[in-house]
C-alpha cells in the first residue's frame, strides 16, 4: 500500500509523484507486480498498470490519455474514452470510501 500526503509548496503533480517510493519502484521494476498475461480470447500479454492523468509520464505500467483531440471513433479516441471511464470509476469508489470514513458508523461491536 502507498500513501502520499502531499508536498510542500507549489509542485506540479509528475514531479511530486517523481519523487515518490511507487513511482521508483515502479521505474526499477520492483514493485512486484504480476507478469504479464493475455486477456481473454487474445495471444498478445498485456502487462498490469495504473491509471492516470495527463500530468503522469506515460509508461509501460502507468496508462494515461493521449494529448488532443482525436476523430470520433479512431482508437485513439476510443482508448482516451475508455481510460477516462476506468478513472471515472476509481475516482468514485474512492469518493465514497471517503464519505464512509468521515463519519462514526452505526454499528455495535
């Protein structure tokens, strides 16, 4: 699990992750992730990654969109689409563990 709290004064968001143990690990390849395998259906491995903006470097385990716009229907446009649902998803699963949290639960021990 990594958490990071922030960083001091005005840094952008690549340089803040930059310097961050996931994104060492992450470039060092020990992060201990699993090898790659084929989805469903296909020959071709596709390796585990994690979502991000377009702040992020792009990399072979951190996806992001591609810059500009792209035709309707071009699989650029389809790939931008479906990282954004992806992030869609994660920002609001994260969104009500929070909410969760922030208040006492209900519950009897």
């Amino acid at each position: 699990m990594f958490v990071d709290a922030g960083c001091q004064g005005r840094i952008s968001d690549n340089s803040v992750f930059t310097n961050t143990e996931l994104y060492k690990k992450l470039e060092t390849k020990t992060l201990c992730l699993p090898q790659p395998v084929p989805l469903n259906g296909k020959e071709k491995s596709v390796p585990y990654f994690f979502i991000g903006d377009e702040a992020f470097p792009f990399s072979e385990n951190l996806m992001k969109v591609y810059p500009r716009q792209h035709p309707k229907g071009s699989k650029e446009h389809i790939f931008n689409y479906r990282i954004c649902r992806a992030r869609t998803v994660v920002e609001n699963v994260f969104g009500l563990v929070f909410r969760v949290l922030r208040k006492p639960m209900l519950l009897e021990p």
